[in-house]
C-alpha cells in the first residue's frame, strides 16, 4: 500500500475522487453537497492524503492547514468499502499526524456523524476525543505530541 501526504488536486481530480468514493461513507457524498462546488472548495484550499494499492484507490483524508490557530481540520475522511478493516485508516491517519508534527501543528480536529457509531469508535482508537456537539454531528479533535 501507497500513502502520499500533503498533496494538493486540480478541481477536476477531486471530483473524480468525491465520485469514485461517493457509495463508501455511511450516508452518500453526494447528499448534502453539490460535487462541483465543494471539489472547488477542496482543490482550493485542501490537502490530501492518498491511499492506493497498485493503482488503485483505497481511502483519502482532505484537510484545511490553519497557520495562525496553529491546527489542522478534516472536513472528509474516507475509506472505499472494498479497502475496510485492513488498516488503511490507520495508516493514513499515522501518516497525517507525521506531516502535521514535521510543520509543528499541535491539534487536529473533525466532526463526524452522532449516530456514526463504527467512525465515532475508529476516531477514539486514533485518540481523538469528542469536545462539542454541533446539531448532529460532533466535533472531535487530537493533540500531537510536539
């Protein structure tokens, strides 16, 4: 398995990305989100963490870089379905949190669905921890050790 960090797509790449993983989260991407806008947004201003396996696509982490708070955020974690249960979460997230000590972030944060009980356990092992509920989701975050 493949893990590229810290990678920045043209709008075009991730709307293939948001399309290809559309049927691997719990409730579809595309329900809530209009694909061209939000793939604007994330070409913009997110980063990616990739996992491939010969080719092909197993999971990605987009996340937003705050310099001035000094902390990351993940608007969208995903996992294709196909790719479950082999660590490949795990390994991304390790992955992560190495790029985002390296440039001496100290938090990570991310909101996940309350009633996601399977991302909500899979959070916890990472060490994230819930801090805030916002309507139906919650919002989490980790410390990195510095």
């Amino acid at each position: 398995m493949d893990i590229c960090v810290g990678i920045k797509l043209s709008k075009e790449k991730v709307l293939n990305l948001l399309a290809y993983f559309d049927d691997s989260s719990d409730i579809p991407l595309h329900e809530g989100l209009n694909f061209d806008t939000y793939s604007e947004k994330l070409s913009q201003n997110a980063y990616f963490v990739l996992a491939t396996d010969n080719g092909v696509q197993l999971g990605f982490i987009a996340y937003y870089l705050n310099y001035e708070a000094n902390f990351a955020y993940i608007p969208q974690t995903v996992v294709h379905l196909s790719a479950r249960h082999r660590g490949v979460g795990h390994m991304m997230f390790m992955s992560l949190y190495k790029e985002l000590q390296d440039k001496v972030f100290a938090l990570l944060q991310l909101e996940v669905l309350k009633n996601n009980t399977y991302a909500r356990m899979f959070y916890a092992r990472e060490g994230f921890v819930e801090i805030e509920v916002h309507g139906n989701r919650l919002l989490m975050e980790k410390v990195l050790a510095l």
